[in-house]
C-alpha cells in the first residue's frame, strides 16, 4: 500500500537536499527555492511537473514501477534510497546486481560533469543508459533501443548501418571483441542469464556471429584508440577510458582525443554541431 504521507516527504527532502550544479544544471540568478525547483526535478525524471508537483501534495495517482524507478534516478538516489522510494510508493524494490540499471549518485555525478566531452553509462551487455550531449552529438542517441537491439553487440551482429560509425579496417576486432566479452558474461551469469539469452538470438539470427563464437576466444580488448566516424567531420580517433561501478557492474566510458591533433580540433567543431542541433530540436516548425 502506498504511504502517501512518506512518500511526498521523501521526496521534498531529497529534492531540497540537492543543488543545481549536483545534477549537471546551471545555478542561473535569483535562485530562492533550497535546493532544485519541482520542474527542474520533473525535467530530470522525464515526467511532467504537474505530476511530480502532485506527488509532492500527497495527491494524483498510484505511480507505476517505472515511473517510480525514473523519479529516483533523476533524484541521484543511492540504492538504499531507491529501495525505501519503491517501498513507500507500495511497490518490492527491484533487484540489485548486474540486472539492475539503476545508476550509482557517484557515476551520474562525474557524468553531468563531462559537459565537453563525449561518454556514456552502459550496462555489462552493452546497453547505454545514458549519455553526455557531445556524446550524442558522436554516436547519436544510443537510448532509443528497445529489447535485445539496445546491446551495442547484437547490433552490430544484426544492424548492418552501425558499423558505418566505425572505421573498416577495426570492424572485424569489434566482432571479435563483442563475441570474446559475451562469451565471458555467458560463463560468469551461467544458463537462463540476459547473456545467454542475447548469446542464443545471435547465433540463431548471425552467420557472422556464429562464426567468431566458434573461435572461442576469450580476453580480446581494444587498444584504448577506437576510430569514430562521423558523417561531417569524418575520421575521429578517441582514447576510450572506462571507470567501471563493480556494485551495478555499470561503466562509464569518456572519449578523449590527443590536444593539439587533427582529432581533437575535430572534438571542438563537434561541440559546436551538437549545440546547432539541440536548439534546432528545440525550435518549433515554421
């Protein structure tokens, strides 16, 4: 049963316990309210403001699981958090571990930061759960994918358009290295687990794939330089950088480039289009 009563005072607390800068926001001037505005809360959330103002006033209706589960990630709420948050809103808290998606504070904190360079959270499959505007500006929004597509790995075994954002000489070691890490997890999760599921559907829909699996092979990585490219700035060679969360086993990977290189300068024009084209999405149509 929902604790209306807790639940909106819960998150009162929280947001006032939060300042702009925590989330990645701007302070901007004559800033009265303690901590974030409500519909700066509902922003984050992904919910509109009169529904979160609603729960605030121990009023609307039941909120669903998932609406639950995106109101504590826009509250950077740690795990223990999380779970009172579901339990108040009359709900069993999801799993933790390698299922759960759930992003650390630390992570989405170091995240908002990362305002002029490319980088994602993913998940152990592959799955990007979130992503800095430069770095959807260099891969596009890799969000957007629902079932067994959102893994980078079954993508790229299945969608052929995918490897147009990467060099051809590195497509046959993506392949391999896509297999080599999958065959990992299907060993470490064992039968039954997303990884062996999402090992299945490849082979049954792969040639490819099957292929690479029958090597066995097993500890292929990148060399830290994976080559990017870009429809208007073509060729891009970023270091990769990976800070891995061992409790959701979640990593952020940052994309940075040599200063001075022709890469680098390209990362600065990048910035630039990234901005042309969130305010283009921004527009309304004349």
């Amino acid at each position: 049963m929902i604790d209306r009563a807790g639940l909106a005072e819960f998150l009162r607390r929280r947001r006032e316990s939060l300042q702009p800068e925590d989330v990645g926001l701007p302070r901007g001037q004559r800033r009265r309210t303690a901590g974030l505005r409500r519909e700066e809360v509902a922003a984050l959330c992904h919910i509109s403001a009169d529904y979160y103002s609603r729960l605030e006033r121990e009023r609307g209706p039941h909120p669903s699981e998932q609406m639950i589960a995106s109101i504590a990630q826009g509250l950077h709420l740690s795990l223990d958090e999380r779970d009172h948050l579901f339990r108040l809103a009359g709900h069993h808290p999801p799993t933790r571990g390698a299922t759960s998606e759930h992003i650390s504070p630390g992570l989405l904190r170091i995240l908002d930061r990362l305002t002029d360079t490319p980088a994602e959270i993913v998940t152990e499959l592959g799955e990007t759960l979130r992503q800095t505007p430069l770095g959807v500006a260099l891969t596009g929004d890799l969000t957007r994918y629902t079932g067994p597509a959102r893994s980078i790995g079954y993508r790229w075994f299945t969608d052929p358009a995918v490897r147009t954002l990467y060099h051809p000489d590195d497509h046959a070691l993506h392949s391999r290295v896509f297999a080599s890490g999958l065959r990992s997890l299907v060993t470490l999760r064992g039968p039954g687990s997303r990884a062996a599921h999402l090992q299945q559907l490849l082979l049954d829909r792969s040639e490819e794939f099957r292929a690479v699996w029958d090597e066995h092979e097993i500890g292929i990585r990148y060399n830290h330089v994976k080559r990017f490219l870009h429809p208007e700035l073509g060729e891009l060679e970023l270091t990769c950088q990976a800070l891995l969360d061992p409790d959701q086993s979640h990593s952020l990977l940052v994309y940075t480039a040599i200063p001075g290189s022709e890469s680098y300068e390209k990362l600065q024009l990048l910035s630039v289009i990234g901005s042309q084209q969130l305010i283009s999405h921004a527009l309304p149509n004349v």
